[in-house]
C-alpha cells in the first residue's frame, strides 16, 4: 500500500503518542500498515486506541474509521484523539452511535459502533469514499465485530487498495491474521509498573437464584471505600451491570468523605459518562468510578492505581430449549480478571483487590465464550442473508455459528417473512436489516403504526417494565415519572423518522406480537399466573402484576427461574402486554395449524381433529380413527415409550438377540439391533406390520426386514436358534441382549447330556464361544464353562462325587469320555 495524498488531516503523531507506550512501535505499525492488513495486540492503557487511528489515518490520507464496542468507548475515544489534536469533535475527529452522529467533510477519523458499521457495509459492501477500517477490541469476541471481520475480509477482495486493522488486548492474533488473509502482525508489549494484588473474599454469597447479592455488594462496597482510604488516591471498582453499578454508588456514597463517587454505564446520559472517564482536574477531590465491564479493555479511566474487582461478569446466554436469550450474570473469565487489574499500574505502581478467593479464581473459565456461540442468531442470520452469506456459509470467521441454531434463527426469518425458502432475504427483510433496531423490533416499527415507535423505543432499551406490566411503563415514560424517560423520548422521536408514516395505530400487546409471534401465550387456567406460549415454554407473570386476569398476552421478555416466583413454570416473564383473542389469532395467523392427530390408548388408536396455535391448543374434537391413522400413532407411542411397549414373544426376542450378536461381531450390513438403532428405523421395519393394535403385529416378520441380502441366508449358520448336543437332542440358545456389552450365548442342557463332548461350539464363523450352564437332572445349574474339555478332565469328579448320591437314577459314570450321552436315567437307559 501506498501514501495517498493529498490527506485529509495530517496528525502530529509525537504529540499524539506522547507518553504512550504503544508510540516506541510506530515504525513496525506503519510498515504492517503499508502491507493493507494488519494485527495489533497490546495490554489495556498502552494507547493503541488513542494512536494507531491517526497514524493510519495519515497513512491511508482518507477517511479511516474505527470501531468501538459500545458507545460510551466511541465517544470518550474520539473526545480524547481531538484533545490531543487540539481540534474540536466533528472536525478531523468525528464520531457515530446510534442516533448521534457529529462528523464533518475534513473528518478524517470516525470513531463508531461495530452496528453502525455492519448497517454501512451491507448497504454497499465496497465503502465509498472510505480508505481504511480498524476494529478495536477484537478480543471480546463480540457477534457484530465476528461478523465485520469475515465481511471486511472480503470486501478486501473487492478493494485492494482498502486498509483492513484489528487490534485488542489479548486474543489469537494468528487465527485473525489467518481471516484477513495472512495480515501482518504487531504485537506491543506491556508497560504494567509493579501490581500488588490480594484476595478479600466476602462470607456471603456473590450470588444467589435472584442474582448478585445485597451481602455480597455491602461486602464490595466496604472493601472498596477501605481501599480508597489506604490508598487515597483515584479507584475503579467492577461490578457486572448497570443495577449494581447504581447500588454500589448509593453504598459508597454513605462510606466515604471528600470522595467523588461517579457511576460509568451504558445507560447514562453522555455527560455524565464524559465526567467518569474524563480525568481527575487538579484541585479535584479523589475519585471512585464503579463500571460495569466496559471500563475492562476498550476504555481507559484516567488516572487510576486501585481497581477493586467484584470478580462478575454479565454475558449472553441462550436456552433454545424454552427459547429464551437474555444476559446472566456469571463469573468473569481469568483473562478479564488480569484485564481489569492491570487497569490499577498503567499509570504507575498499583493494587488490585479481588474480592473473590483464590479458588475461586480457579475455578474461573480462561477465557469468555464467543457471543455467536450462546446469542440468539435472529439478527445475524439476516445480516448474513443480506450479505449474500445465508447461514454463514463461506464466511471466513473465527467461530461458524452452530448449525442447530442459525438454522432455527432462518426458520423464524421466513416465518417473519424476511427470508425466502433458500434463506436469501426479501425486500422486506433487505429493509428490515438497514434499520438500526434488533430484526423484530425492526417488523413492529414497520408494521406496527404510529404507536410503534414508543413502544419498541420502551423495550429496546434497558426500561423494565414493574410487574412486566409494559402499558404501565408506557404510561409512566409518557408522563415523565419513570427514569430515563428523556432518553425513551429522544428514541421514541427517532424510530418515528425512520419507521416514516404508516396506517393505523397497534395496541402494544399487538406490537409485541408482530415481532415475537411465537411469544403470544394464553392463561393456563382461570385465576392462574401461569401462561403457555406458543413456542411451548411456560412461563409465570409476577406475583402482583397488573396484568394478572389477562387471558391472551403477547411476552417480550422471559427469563429462568425457579420457586414461587416461577409458579412451577422455570420461568418468569419480565415484559407483557395484553392482547384480545381475536388479536392473537390475526397476528398469530402463521402459526395456527388445523391438523388431524391420532394416539394410542389402552392398546387402541383413538383419533381427534385438533386447532392450535403453535403449542396452545386450541380446540380438539373426537373422531373415528382411519387406517392412515394407525402407523403414526403406534409409532408415536413406541417412540414415547421405547420397544417395551410391543408386544415381544420369545422368537422375536431371540430373533433381535441372534441379530445382535452378528452385528457385534460381523458389524455391517448386518443391522445394528440396540433400542436407539430400531427406534431410528421404525418407519422401515415396523410400520409396514402394524396392524390396528400392539398386540396384532408379527414382530419375527418386522424384524426379517431389516436382515441384509445375500448375507441373509446365512443367519441359522451364524447363530443358530438350537444346537444339537450329543444324546441326540438339540438345546436353545439364549442369546445376549443387545445392551449386554460383551455378553456371551448361553446353552443350558443337562450334563449327561453332553458326555463324550469334547470342543466347545463357536458360532458366528467361530468368533463367540457358546457358554455351557451344565445342568442337574432336576435342571438345577452344576456348573458353567466354555471349555468342556477341562471340565471332564478335572471338576467334574467333584460334580459327580456330589451328585450321584443325590441323583442315583442317573448315570455318573466314572469315565465321561466313553459314556453315552443321555437325557433318560439308568434303568430306561439299560432296557433300551
């Protein structure tokens, strides 16, 4: 790559670097630079933010821009990068979030949001007018900048000449390099000063069913004003969320004297985020900035050498299985633990307290997981519809998303009807992905009417909802009275412009429903709290919430739970609106389903005509059964029930353990006869010989289906059902059962019987030794052996020193090799 010129802005590099760590690598960075893709790793606080922009920027001598992962980092970034160029905002240095953008025509670095980049990018994946783009905080693995580098990666290949970076703190520079095509490495040492760290663990537990504990944040809270005090000078405390954030202030601001508390979240307004993270002015009292994570790598806090650390974390989960996804508080990973401490000696010699045990920290994860692992993919799979990538498929990316769930993410595309049947999206969903709202709020703002906007301006963002009761909160952000109404406002005016004018006006139950479908539940029963939702999960309203009595709802939010809150659910919603039945049916219309069922009862197949919507059923009618009827529901029943439920006769049994056995030994084609083999197959062996009850079907004939030809001929060869034996009479074979790992056929066959029987039968082309139980004459069991040879020779003169006192009708011939072989006693033996 080459300097292009004339630039936009020149940056004064030296002034920009001065004192910054990451500035002593300014020549590697502009060599890696100049190659079109590059690397960047460097420790939290060495400047790679603050430098690497505007170096790149002078390179390139176009517009560069630079994610961040939050908004709150994209502002304080590109405030610093101006100060220090001595140029106000919106000039050379600009910056976009969503619904704030202050950049000009001479801006020459735009500082803004992986969203805002991804929405750019699908809009014209070429990015006109743009000379380079760096990712910062790679390392967090969060799911929009996962996307942007496989996207950016081959936007490489439609523009050569753009310039593609990734920098972070820690991460896997190789795997990086690898996505982006080979790109040159920098890597940055760290400039941490001496760090004293030490555990104070609390006697309460961080956390319990309801999440972190008030114990635990008065322990936090107490070890943090300590610390200060020993300290006196500036401390960063972490705790995992924006509520803990703004109860641990309210603690410390009852502990402490000439201290300046300031909470640093996502939430606040910008202001207030500016004085957190501005620095300390001379004169100023010392300060204790509580943060939730962001404060972690992708933005600094000037001035800081104490960082007391709550040891949390808050992170996207997923349970596919009630279809639910929402952020849990878990323990923070080992590498974010090392990333907030050396926050404490960036600066100079620091302390880090860990308010967690050494064990605890052991017993942490090494690292956080990829959000594209644990996240609900609805959005990402119409981004990557829209990128011509449906599914992710031939992406270049660090983690594919799972299979199971970018699949469900497409299906619930199409049944929004933002997908078409091979995934690629319509021109509502080419719409819908441009819209800087999640996929769903995107549907209602669209469809949804005027009244639209208020409401997914209300759940999109952090309001919740008292007793999940979302006309309520409505009411209050309308009058003002519930915090953060300014801000609902501000959204509320915004997604009004964007959504443009529209018919009608939805209720917010409606609303809701456009976006979750699969979320409309009904009451479970008169006087209940407990809803079923359509998608099959139950869930429980609050206790006290103002919804209660509602019989249809449309739920935005549902979370796990457990006890009395649940009402025996596993889950409680968080965010509802009611709905009328006539609504939920409408709105509800893709997934009604009229179907005809039929189960199996007390032997009989009993049929019923039934109406649903998804999992809530709606109506269901007694019908007479058909002939199409009877497979289905006795297969549904084996399948519920396993083959236990059939009717098995000793052949048949045996018939399954002869073939068992083969299989075990011979392997294919001779099919495989283990419970979760035969339930796979059912369709191909049973269904063809059911007849209308259990009891009916010939299971010796299902199960000769199965047997593979020509090889079937040789089954009574390789595990015959009897077995000659020398009096002239042939014994049953009982064979192993097919969960009986290493079990052996058995013959049991009484011991004169057997006289003059010297080598053990082998069966299955002589791979298995037949087990003898050598019976008594009353068929009581002697002895067991595979090797009858040794056994004449040697125990049985035990056996027949005991037994022919017992037995003496029967012959115990001293010698058993010259014998004949009998099943009759003594005198029936002589007179023959």
């Amino acid at each position: 790559m080459t300097d292009r010129s004339p630039a936009l802005h020149r940056f004064d590099l030296d002034v920009v670097g001065a004192g910054l760590p990451v500035a002593a690598a300014r020549e590697e960075l502009g060599a890696a630079a100049r190659t079109g893709a590059m690397v960047v790793t460097a420790p939290p606080g060495t400047g790679k933010t603050t430098l690497v922009p505007p170096l790149v920027a002078n390179l390139v001598g176009g517009l560069t821009l630079v994610t961040q992962p939050r908004r709150v980092a994209v502002r304080a970034a590109a405030r610093r990068l101006a100060s220090l160029d001595g140029s106000p905002l919106g000039g050379p240095v600009g910056f976009t979030v969503r619904g704030e953008r202050t950049v000009g025509k001479g801006t020459a670095v735009e500082m803004l949001t992986p969203g805002v980049l991804l929405r750019r990018l699908l809009a014209d994946p070429e990015l006109p007018g743009v000379s380079a783009v760096v990712l910062d905080e790679v390392h967090e693995r969060s799911l929009e900048t996962d996307l942007l580098l496989g996207m950016l990666a081959e936007t490489r290949q439609l523009r050569e000449d753009l310039l593609v970076g990734a920098m972070s703190a820690t991460l896997d520079a190789r795997a990086v390099a690898e996505v982006l095509d080979g790109a040159a490495i920098v890597e940055v040492p760290s400039a941490l000063h001496p760090l004293r760290t030490e555990h104070a663990p609390s006697p309460s537990p961080r956390l319990d069913a309801r999440g972190v504990t008030r114990e635990f944040l008065d322990h936090l809270a107490r070890t943090a004003a300590r610390a200060q005090r020993e300290e006196g000078r500036d401390a960063l405390v972490f705790v995992p969320g924006a509520r803990e954030v703004d109860q641990t202030v309210a603690r410390l601001q009852g502990l402490v004297d000439g201290v300046e508390v300031l909470p640093l979240h996502g939430r606040l307004p910008a202001a207030q985020q500016d004085r957190a993270t501005g620095g300390r002015r001379p004169g100023e009292p010392p300060r204790i900035v509580v943060s939730t994570a962001l404060a972690e790598s992708s933005l600094t806090v000037p001035g800081v050498h104490l960082v007391v650390d709550a040891g949390l974390s808050r992170e996207v989960r997923r349970d596919r299985g009630r279809d639910m996804s929402g952020l849990v508080t878990v323990s923070a990973s080992r590498a974010a633990i090392e990333q907030r401490a050396g926050r404490a000696a960036r600066q100079g010699p620091g302390r880090a307290v860990r308010v967690f045990s050494e064990a605890e920290l052991a017993g942490m994860p090494a690292q956080s997981p990829p959000e594209i692992t644990a996240a609900d993919l609805t959005d990402a799979a119409l981004w990557l519809a829209c990128w011509g990538t449906p599914r992710g498929e031939g992406l270049p990316l660090l983690t594919p998303p799972p299979a199971a769930e970018i699949r469900a993410a497409e299906d619930t595309l199409r049944a929004l009807g933002l997908v078409d049947e091979e995934g690629r999206p319509t021109p509502a969903g080419r719409r819908t992905a441009k819209l800087p709202v999640g996929v769903r709020e995107a549907r209602a703002l669209l469809a949804g009417g005027p009244s639209a906007a208020e409401i997914v301006a209300a759940v999109s963002d952090d309001h919740r909802p008292t007793g999940a009761d979302l006309p309520r909160l409505l009411a209050d952000l309308r009058a003002g009275r519930a915090p953060g109404a300014e801000r609902w406002r501000r959204e509320r005016d915004r997604l009004t412009r964007l959504a443009g004018s529209s018919d009608g006006s939805a209720s917010p139950g409606a609303v809701l429903a456009l976006a979750r479908p699969e979320r409309i539940a009904r009451r479970v029963g008169d006087g209940s709290r407990s809803y079923l939702l359509a998608s099959g999960t139950r869930a429980a309203l609050p206790e006290g919430s103002g919804l209660l009595g509602a019989p249809w709802l449309a739920v935005w939010e549902v979370q796990r739970a457990e006890g009395r809150a649940a009402d025996g659910t596993g889950a409680v919603i968080r965010a509802a609106a009611p709905l009328t039945e006539d609504e939920a049916l409408d709105l509800g219309a893709g997934l009604l389903v009229e179907e005809r069922t039929a189960r199996l009862e007390n032997g009989t197949v009993r049929a019923r005509r039934r109406r649903a919507l998804g999992a809530i059923e709606l109506s269901s009618t007694p019908v007479a059964a058909t002939a199409d009827d009877t497979a289905p529901a006795v297969l549904a029943a084996v399948r519920e029930r396993g083959l236990d439920a059939l009717n098995w006769s000793d052949t048949a049994r045996n018939l399954r353990h002869r073939l068992a056995l083969i299989h075990r030994e011979l392997g294919d084609p001779w099919p495989a006869m283990d419970e979760d083999a035969l339930l796979a197959t059912l369709e191909t062996w049973l269904a063809p010989h059911v007849r209308t009850r259990l009891d009916g079907i010939d299971l010796v004939s299902a199960l000769r289906t199965l047997l593979p030809w020509p090889e079937a001929s040789e089954l009574d060869a390789l595990a015959p059902e009897r077995l000659p034996v020398p009096s002239g009479s042939t014994a049953r074979i009982d064979y192993p059962a097919p969960d009986e790992e290493g079990g052996r056929p058995v013959l049991a066959v009484k011991l004169q019987e057997l006289f003059g029987l010297a080598e053990t039968p082998r069966l299955v082309r002589g791979r298995v030794p037949v087990l003898f139980h050598l019976l008594s004459p009353a068929r009581r069991p002697l002895a067991v052996t595979d090797d009858l040879r040794s056994f004449w020779d040697g125990p049985y003169r035990e056996v027949r020193k005991e037994m022919r006192g017992r037995y003496p009708k029967h012959p115990w011939p001293e010698d058993p090799w010259t014998a004949p072989a009998t099943a009759r006693t003594t005198a029936r033996l002589r007179s023959s």
